[in-house]
C-alpha cells in the first residue's frame, strides 16, 4: 500500500495528473556551461530550445530548465540567470502542452519565468528566500520544495544527521507549513527530499529506502535521482554509465511513494514508468495480444 495523496489529481499548466494512478516523467535541461551532467551541452539558446521540444517529443510530461547549477560556485546575476532560462520558457510554452518548471531560488527570475510560461518553480532550496513563496502564492503556479542544509551554492562538507529520513520529514513539513503561511495553497505544493542535496552516498540511499516516510507527508513526491553520484559510487560508474543504476533507483522510489521522477534520459525513463504504471495496474497495456 502506497502512503496516500490528500490532493492527487493536480492541474499543473496545461495537463492535469492524476497521482494516484500516474508517474510524471521530468526532463531535464540546464542551460548553463558547467552543469553536473552534460557540462553545457545545452547551454547554447538553439541547443536548449531543441533539447527541451525533443524531451516533450520523447514522452515527458514535465521539463525542468535551469540556469545555475546546485553546486557551490561563484555568484550568477539574477538577471543573468533570467536571461538563460526566459528565452526557454517562452519557446517552449509556444511549441508545446508540455509542463514547464524553471529550477531556481531567486524570486525576480521566478516571476520572469512564469510570465514566460512556466508553471512549476523548482526550488531546491527550501524556500531559502521567502519571496519564493509569495511569488508562487501570487500566481498559479506550482511550488517544489527541496531539502537541503546550505545556502544558496555554498559548500556543506561532511553533512551530519541523527535520522536522515525523520531529519529531511521534519524540515519539509516546516517548509510547507511557511508556504502554507505565505498563501501557497496546498494544492499547489510538491516536495523533494533531495537526493545527494547536502547528503553522501550512504545517506541518500538510505532516505531512498526510507522514501516512504516522505511520500507520507501526503503530498506528491518528487525523486531528483537521474545519474547522481550516489548511483556512481554505489555502482562504480562514471556518469555516462549510470542509466541503469538511474531507473533502478527511480523505479524503486516510485514503488514506495514518488510520482514524479527527474530524469536525463527521456525515452528510457518514460518507458521504465509506463511499465510501471502497468504492472501496478494503473495503465491499460497499449497493445495485448500475446496468448489472445
């Protein structure tokens, strides 16, 4: 039994999602020269245009574009950051229904966004400055509450916790207590408890096991897990190499409460979660004539 949603079916842009009986597949595109997986290859306007129209062609529901990496590093202007992602909202939301979420937590580049088109502010911050929030409450959009400890891409060497899963619960259920306050609706939340955010191998995977203490927050899941370096040091892959180990963990956080996954490879990803949404019975088969 699956930990149960008090708001499954969500109108989220252009689609609406039934939670209960469906896994959003999120693509990814970061528009910046140095990001963690594909160390700018979309960083170029075309590239990122093309990027983010191929992926709602290959079957996700949702695009997440991003502008500034989590990593710590140097500072990025707001309005630098605005001048990455704007231009892919606003190409996207002309060529397709597809989900638009921009990853950031900076308010000024949120509002841009929406007003662009987006419809999902992806802050893996936690609501770290909490003009976030009444950006989001001003519009309606959807807000992604992330766990993390450090500011804003600064480092958090040797992250230390006493019980990671009961630990992350806590902060994200404060978290959704102060959008709450900041006049975000509930319906309108999702939270993230940040995969590898502040967290080493070891503690990743075991709030990956323990997801279902999240997923009981009653809220949609999200599992950011998609070629993470706890999936390489786990498995001693490279980045290049860790498909496998990505939809492994992707498919395991489904089955214990995630709805949507945030994921690089978009057709494998797609597939890997119809299948699921198949065998947990949630999804007719799309052709069955084997032995009839």
């Amino acid at each position: 039994m699956l930990p149960a949603l008090r708001s499954p079916v969500r109108r989220i842009g252009r689609r609406t999602f039934d939670f209960d009986r469906q896994i959003a597949v999120m693509a990814i595109v970061n528009r910046t020269p140095d990001s963690f997986f594909d160390q700018g290859a979309t960083f170029a306007l075309d590239r990122a245009v093309e990027a983010a129209v191929a992926a709602a062609g290959d079957g996700a529901d949702w695009v997440d574009i991003g502008g500034v990496p989590f990593a710590p590093g140097p500072e990025l202007p707001a309005a630098e950051e605005a001048a990455r992602v704007v231009p892919v909202v606003a190409a996207l939301a002309q060529q397709s229904d597809v989900v638009i979420s921009v990853d950031t937590f900076r308010p000024e580049v949120a509002e841009r966004a929406i007003a662009a088109g987006a419809s999902v502010i992806n802050d893996t911050t936690g609501i770290h400055d909490p003009r976030v929030a009444d950006v989001v409450a001003a519009s309606e959009a959807t807000l992604v509450i992330t766990h993390s400890l450090a500011a804003p891409r600064q480092p958090s060497p040797r992250p230390h916790y006493d019980d990671i899963a009961l630990e992350v619960a806590d902060f994200l259920r404060d978290r959704v207590d102060f959008a709450l306050s900041r006049g975000v609706p509930e319906e309108r939340l999702i939270v993230d408890p940040g995969h590898d955010l502040n967290k080493n191998t070891v503690q990743t995977l075991e709030l990956t096991r323990r997801l279902a203490e999240i997923a009981s927050l009653g809220l949609p899941t999200l599992a950011a897990v998609s070629n993470k370096d706890f999936i390489g040091e786990s498995l001693e892959r490279d980045k290049p190499d860790r498909l496998a180990g990505s939809l492994a963990a992707a498919t395991v956080s489904v089955m214990l409460g995630a709805r949507i996954v945030r994921m690089h490879a978009v057709r494998e990803s797609v597939d890997a979660m119809r299948m699921v949404e198949a065998i947990l019975g949630w999804r007719a088969p799309a052709d069955p004539r084997h032995n009839l």
